[in-house]
C-alpha cells in the first residue's frame, strides 16, 4: 500500500514532546512561546499567535476584523471547506470568485467585479501551497480600502518575490494537520504585523482573557482554541527541518513531473501558476482530461494499492452550501478543477520507487482505457 500522506517523525520530535510530558508546562507555556517565535520568524511577521486549528485561526480572524451579519467576505470556492465556514460562523456570507483557468487559485480578475459596500474583507488561499497572485489582488484591495487575509494553510514557506506568503495581508494563517508540510498533529496559528489583531486573537483563543490580567478575569467572550505545549514542542522540532523537509517535498513534486510528462489526456500542475513564485508542495494534484477518467483511473489506483482522492470538491455544490440556491455552472472553472483533480500520493519521505510504481500504473491504464474515455 502506498499511502495518500504520511507525517515525516524523527527522533528529534520525540525527543522534544518528551521534554515537554517530563515538565512542569503542558499548557500556556514556554514551547508555545518558542514555537510562535519561530513561526513569525517563517511568515516575516511581528506576531504569531497560536491556535488549535487552521479554521479557529481563520474564525478568530473574522472576529479580530468585526466581521458580522450581513457583512460579505470575497473568497474562492475551491479549498477545503473551513475557508468559506469560518465566514458563516460570524453570521457573514462567503462571496465565491472563480478560480483561474488551469489553476488552483482565486482569479485576481474576478475579485473588483463582486465588491460591493458590503465586503468587508478578501480572503485568499494559496491552494496546494501555490501563491496566489497577491501583487494583483493586494491592489485592488487597496484601491477599495479592504483588508487581505491570507489562508496560507497549505502553503508554509511559499514566497512571492521573496517575501513569504501568510505575512502580505492584513493577517495570515497556517495550518499544521498529519498530511501538511510540517505538522502538530492538530494547530494552527495566526501571522500578523498588527499588534491589535494579535493581542486581540490571542485573547479571543484563551476564553477572552487578557495576557496580562487574572487567569479568571474574562475582558470579553472568548473560546477554548489554545494550542497545547506538546503540539508546539513537536511544531519547534518540526520547524528545525523546514527548508529540508520543503526541499525533499519539491525533488517528490519533480519526480512526478518527470514520470508523468507527455501524457496527453493528464495536466500536470504548474508550479509557476503565478510568476516569481516559489511553490511549497502540498499535495501533488493532476487533472484529467474528463470526469469518467478521473474516476476509472482512481477506481484502479486504490485497487493496485494506491491510495488517491479526489481533491477538492467545490465547496458551492457542498450538500450544505447548495441550501443556500448554489448550482451546478455557477463557477464552471472551479467545477472543472474539481470534476478532474486527483490527489496522488505524496509525502516528504516518497521514494522514487514509489513514484515510478503509481506513474507506471496510471500510463498503463491510460494508454489502454484512456482514449476510449475521450
């Protein structure tokens, strides 16, 4: 079996959660000091505030903006569906933009076209670690006075021109799930150069206490989404090895790209989506040349051991999201993206042999089945 992801665990994070069990700090502690310090240090921020997820990151950072009922929030309906939640949680609606042809990400060309007095703010995702094209997007926000939050979930050390992503917006998140580049098995954090936005984020996440007030003196409503210390210690140890970890993850990416070229009825992704970019690989998607390929070609994958899935479904034809009148065509780039798209196996310690092993059965179903499917 080879599977879809696989966290990349070596001693060195053992070592370092079991300094922490060995402590008198399991919570609100030292580690999660250190491992804020070095996440700003990643997104070129001044703050870093740490949570227990990417999504509680993302609520708390339509709260920090007061971002409410009857506001609207422009964002992309094809990510993993927190994105567009973390909107509905303040009672706000999600205002979806089509993603580019051929890409992943938000059409920068779409955004100017759905701002009305409502919109409040602009999410983006830099999806599968893809950034988006921010220079674009960054002025048309400008130009409408409205902030730029970054889900930069899927996308740690990614860089535009240099700079990195989760550090260009008003604020950014990160997320550090088993199947991410780097992970504490269930955190995320805040990235931000406003103080405001981090004082007041960090409170929200500890039951609306202040940093510097009583531990049972509450300033204002808040919620339990604290990172614990034994995520942080295996995030800091993670942390250590994130230019190598994102290294190994790009010779995977590239391997791919190598064995899979020239495969007329397969889209390979295009690490230079947007220009002067460089891409921190997330996941390694392919896109099909129809939507009966793409589920034959799974269907024979996880038969021969290969674990795959189809990534993502767009987020408006969600059984949940089609309640609120969402249908089939409303966004035909994303929907094609979705119908197509497939996750093939990848992890940071993915051999060669394995590679080879999933190219070798996709071209030999391809050429066998795959014209017939055209």
């Amino acid at each position: 079996m080879i599977p879809l992801s696989k966290p990349d665990i070596t001693e060195r994070e053992i070592e370092r959660v079991t300094a922490v069990l060995r402590s008198d700090h399991l919570s609100c502690g030292p580690v999660i000091r250190e491992f804020e310090t070095k996440l700003a240090t990643v997104a070129g921020t001044r703050y870093a505030v740490a949570v227990s997820s990417g999504t509680t990151a993302l609520h708390l950072l339509m709260l920090a903006l007061g971002i409410g009922p009857g506001d609207e929030v422009i964002t992309t309906p094809y990510s993993f569906i927190s994105s567009a939640n973390c909107i509905l949680y303040v009672g706000a609606k999600p205002v979806f933009c089509d993603i580019v042809p051929g890409g992943f990400n938000i059409d920068p060309q779409a955004i100017a076209a759905k701002i009305t007095s409502k919109t409040k703010a602009i999410l983006v995702v830099h999806v599968f670690g893809f950034p988006a094209a921010m220079d674009e997007i960054l002025k048309i926000a400008s130009e409408h006075g409205i902030p730029v939050i970054e889900d930069a979930c899927e996308a740690i050390g990614a860089r535009i021109d240099g700079k990195p992503v989760g550090g260009l917006g008003v604020a950014g998140t990160f997320a550090f799930y088993p199947n991410k580049q780097i992970t504490t098995g269930e955190g995320g954090v805040i990235t931000t150069n406003d103080p405001y936005i981090a004082e007041l984020t960090r409170s929200l996440a500890n039951q609306g206490r202040s940093h510097d007030r009583q531990w049972l003196l509450h300033e204002r409503m808040g919620y339990n989404y604290r990172l614990n210390e034994l995520s942080a210690a295996l995030g800091c140890a993670q942390l250590e090895r994130l230019e190598a970890i994102l290294a190994a993850r790009s010779r995977v990416a590239g391997w791919y790209q190598e064995a899979l070229r020239d495969e007329p009825l397969l889209t390979l992704p295009n690490p230079l989506e947007s220009p002067n970019t460089q891409t921190s690989w997330f996941v390694y998607v392919v896109r099909f040349h129809s939507h009966r390929l793409r589920e034959m070609i799974a269907e024979e994958l996880q038969n021969q051991g290969v674990e795959c899935r189809p990534y993502f479904p767009a987020i408006h034809l969600q059984p949940f999201y089609r309640s609120f009148g969402y249908a089939e065509g409303d966004f035909p780039e994303t929907e094609k993206a979705a119908d197509t798209g497939l996750a093939l196996p990848f992890f940071t310690r993915m051999t060669q042999s394995m590679i080879n092993t999933v190219a070798a059965i996709l071209k030999k179903f391809l050429h066998a089945k795959g014209p017939q499917q055209d």
